[in-house]
C-alpha cells in the first residue's frame, strides 16, 4: 500500500483571505505545530524568538519519506528481537544483569490478565468486612510499650536422664510441626481468602469405572469454572480394590475472580436450600487457617449450573465434594472469624 501525501497547511494566513474582523479571531485562536506568530499578536509573555516558531520540515524532506518503499528496499529482514522483549526464562537472583518484569507487567512470563470485573462479594469485603476485622483485631499499646515476650515454640528436656544433656528441643505437644508464627493484625495483614480447593474421590473410580470419574470432572468444571486436574494412585491398595497407577480422584483449585464467585455462591445459595442445615464444624480447622467441609451429592445436584443441565448428568453418578478454604489468617479462630462474617455458620464447638 503506497503512502499518501498529506498537504500541509500554511502555518500563517494573510489577512487577505480572512477579510472579516470574526474570521481573523477564528484564525488566530487556532494552534498549529508550525508556529506561534499568531498568538503573538494577542499575548505579550511569548519571547519573540521562541523554539515553537521553527519552520516546518522542507519539501525535500516531506518528499523523500516514504517507509513503504524503504522498508520494500530492504534486503535483509530486521531480527524480531528489536521490536518484542523477551523475558529471562529463569530467575539468576537479584545480582543478575537480566531481571524479569513484574508480574504485572504484560511482557512477563507470570503475566495473567484480568480482573475484568469484581465480585460483589470482593466488593463488599474491601469496603465493609476489612474495616470490621482490623477493629476487632485491634490491640492497644500505650505509646513506648512493645508487646510482651512470647513463650517458647519447642518443648525442652525435664533433665530427669542423663541422656537429655545436649539434645534438641521437643516438638510442641499433640502436632508433629511447630504451627504459624501469630503476629498483630494492622491494615497490611487483614486475613482474607487465599484459593478454595474443590476435591472429589468418586469410591466406584477405584474399582476401574472411569465413567464416575468423567461425570465428576464435568460436575466440578460446571460449578467452578475451572478444569479439574485428575490425580493417579500411587501404589495399590487392596482393601479399596486400588491399583497403582488408576485415575482415582479430580481437583480443582480457584483463586481470584472464580474464588470468590464460588464462595459467594455457596454461601448465599447452596446453603440456604439445604434442609436442616447445622453449618460448618467448629472443629474443621488445620489449626492453620485452612476450614474445609464437604457436600454430599444431592447437595452438589441442585447447583444451578448443575441443575439447569440436569439431563445431562446421570442422577447416581453425580458426585459429593469436599472444599477446603485456605486464608491468609495464622490460626483457626481468625479464619473463622473471617468466614463467619462473610455468612458461614459454625456449630459445636470451636477448636483453636
């Protein structure tokens, strides 16, 4: 495609062709790239010799660009490398000369776009549930008094036997690992959701029916928006009639836009229509933030995205799920405090 020449305009318009007193203003209010000379005859504070006024580019000039027939005129391809960035396809440490974008940066690797929209959900928790949390999670220090030391994580040796000298300290009583470190909650650090995990182990995909585990996938694909990842097992089990090597459950994993669109759906939908429903286990913690608790088939069968498509699930073959919400908090309480205000009830009693 030949480029097409442009005319330009004449930078000055002698009074002659504007011969109305209205048609000089007109003339004089417009800015051109060219020059300045006529606001000059309207304002006194632009210097005579200014470097707005330099003269357009020369007709030579203007006649000789032409970047179709420059670019055709070249013989040799220019290397892609001048025109897209490549990120380093690993990290050499902060040291190295070549440091990858950020991850909001759309040339990285990282790069994921969106959100596209916010859920209401979200919505409502940056401007309502946030505040309530960091006033609850206040803790008052007078001004030049720290928090008080905190006790010991690990358990040391009574030394009733000489063979307690110069051993390790214990592991805490009743866990085999030493639980998150509990720090002051301030506006950095409010608990929120981190990713729900939806999991499923359909107990007829051990025995060799893949079908179950078929159904379970595009069940769990409708209701979460998200593709299911299978698992395999990893060594037979006779007792479950297990082999090694047999597809044997499926897992999904939200975060951002899906996560909270699946909370909320649960929350305000999936709940309510259960008949009786007690809620949540006090108990159902990890003792590290993480609540999980499940829903059994008939539940997971009256999902709107489920339902609206009823016909195309085999009634039997519709599976139960357990999910699994994974917060930012450190301990159950604080975990379930967030969730409590986002409408999860709790029964029983509560396990910290």
């Amino acid at each position: 495609m030949a480029s097409q020449r442009i005319p330009l305009r004449p930078s000055i318009w002698s009074s002659s062709s504007y011969p109305t007193k209205l048609s000089r203003w007109r003339c004089l209010s417009k800015r051109h790239s060219s020059s300045y000379a006529g606001l000059q005859e309207i304002s006194e504070d632009i210097l005579p010799k200014s470097s707005l006024q330099r003269s357009g580019p020369a007709d030579e000039a203007i006649q000789s660009f032409d970047p179709v027939a420059s670019t055709k005129a070249r013989k040799t391809q220019l290397p892609p490398s001048r025109y897209q960035f490549r990120p380093p396809k690993y990290y050499r440490g902060p040291l190295h000369p070549h440091q990858p974008p950020p991850t909001s940066d759309p040339s990285s690797r990282q790069f994921i776009p969106g959100p596209f929209s916010l859920p209401r959900l979200a919505q409502t928790y940056a401007s309502t549930i946030a505040p309530d949390l960091q006033t609850l999670y206040y803790k008052h220090y007078p001004p030049g008094q720290l928090p008080g030391p905190s006790g010991p994580r690990l358990r040391s040796w009574d030394g009733s036997s000489p063979y307690h000298k110069n051993r390790p300290l214990r592991k805490p009583r009743g866990r085999p690992v030493l639980p998150l470190l509990e720090r002051n909650i301030t506006f950095r650090n409010i608990p929120t959701l981190q990713k729900i995990v939806v999991h499923t182990a359909p107990s007829a995909a051990a025995a060799g029916d893949s079908a179950y585990l078929h159904v379970a996938g595009m069940v769990l694909q409708a209701i979460t928006n998200v593709r299911g990842e299978i698992f395999h097992a990893r060594k037979s089990v006779v007792q479950f009639n297990q082999r090694k090597g047999r597809a044997m459950t499926v897992k999904c994993e939200l975060f951002g836009e899906d996560m909270w669109d699946f909370f909320s759906k649960v929350v305000e939908t999936v709940m309510p229509r259960v008949k009786e429903y007690r809620g949540v286990s006090g108990g159902s913690g990890d003792g590290s933030g993480n609540l999980a608790w499940g829903f059994t088939g008939d539940v997971v069968g009256g999902m709107d995205e489920v339902a609206v498509n009823y016909d195309s699930y085999p009634p039997k073959m519709i599976p139960g799920i357990d999910m699994v919400v994974c917060t930012t908090a450190t301990n159950d309480k604080d975990a379930r405090l967030l969730l409590s205000s986002m409408g999860v009830p709790f029964y029983g009693k509560h396990v910290n």
